[in-house]
C-alpha cells in the first residue's frame, strides 16, 4: 500500500469542487486516510515547491497556494502515487486530457486545481510536511475485500 499527498489547490475550493474530486478518489477505491483544510504560509510553501525555486513561476505558484485555503489528504491505495496523478493528468489545464481533474475541470496552466506527489519519496516527505505524527489515520476499510482481490498473499 502506498499513500500519496494530494492537495486540493485555491482554485479547486474556491470553485467548490472539493466534492466533486474527493469522490473521484473514492470512486477510484482509494482511501482518504488524513484531511485537512488549511491556509499555506510561505514558509511551508517554500519547502514544499523548494525544487521549483529557480523557475520562472515560482513566485506567482508560492503566491497562488498561499492566496486562499486549501484541502490537504493522504490518499491510499496500492500504486497510489503513480494512479492519482494519472488521474489529475498533464500539469497544465489547457493540455490535460479530458477524463481527467485537470482536463475536465480547468483551463488556466497555473491554477491547475490540485497536487499530487510525484514519487514515493516525495510522497514520503509531503506527508511529513503538511501531517503531525498520527494524524493520518489507518483504517482497516470493511469493503477491502471488494476492491481488492485478497485471495493472494498481496491485495491485488
Ligand atoms: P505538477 O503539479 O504536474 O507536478 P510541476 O512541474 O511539478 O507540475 O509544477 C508544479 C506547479 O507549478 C504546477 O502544478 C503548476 O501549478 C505550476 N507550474 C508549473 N509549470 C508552470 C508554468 O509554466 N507556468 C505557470 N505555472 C506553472
Ligand atoms: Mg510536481
């Protein structure tokens, strides 16, 4: 099982999608394992797009997610770093494939509604920025069984 940071970015609440996403996830299967709405300071900005400060968007993306508040989950599943940005689609909203949450809900390149880790690694480090210790949660799911064949040694 593998748990990835999604963040539902400014716009994505701002426009009141906020139902409309978590329950792509949930449709999905994946599990929403820690929620929390938020306003990101810019320090915690920085930190987390700190791979990013050379770039020429850098200044206006700290000043787009710290510009409102924020929903931010840890959502799990197996593959679910590599499953949930196949299903936010191409960074930016002009090019992303419909079917999509960035194809199907956004047009703007920068405001592109939401983030998602990009490897386990990040995965591992955004989870500890934006969650204390224990509060993402570890739920044994009653549907387990219905969304994933348990009958191995893995789910699957
Ligand atoms: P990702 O969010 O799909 O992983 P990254 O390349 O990691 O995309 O960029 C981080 C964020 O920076 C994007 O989600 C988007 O909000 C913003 N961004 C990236 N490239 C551009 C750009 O060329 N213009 C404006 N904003 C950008
Ligand atoms: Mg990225």
């Amino acid at each position: 099982m593998e748990t990835t940071l999604i963040i539902l970015k400014p716009d994505a609440v701002q426009r009141g999608l906020m139902g409309q996403i978590i329950s792509r996830f949930e449709n999905k299967g994946l599990a929403i394992v820690g929620c929390r709405m938020m306003t990101i300071s810019q320090e915690l900005a920085a930190v987390h797009y700190e791979a990013h400060k050379e770039r020429p968007f850098y200044k206006g993306l700290v000043a787009f997610m710290t510009s409102s508040p924020v929903l931010v989950m840890a959502v799990r599943g197996v593959g679910a770093i590599d499953i949930a940005r196949k299903m936010m689609g191409a960074t930016f909203g002009s090019t992303a494939e419909p079917g999509t949450i960035r194809g199907d809900y956004g047009v703007s390149n920068s405001f592109n509604l939401i983030h998602g880790s990009d490897s386990a690694d990040a995965a591992e480090r955004e989870i500890g920025l934006f969650f204390n210790d224990g509060e993402v949660q570890n739920p044994s799911r009653a549907i387990e069984g219905w969304v994933y064949d348990m009958s191995g040694d893995q789910p699957e």
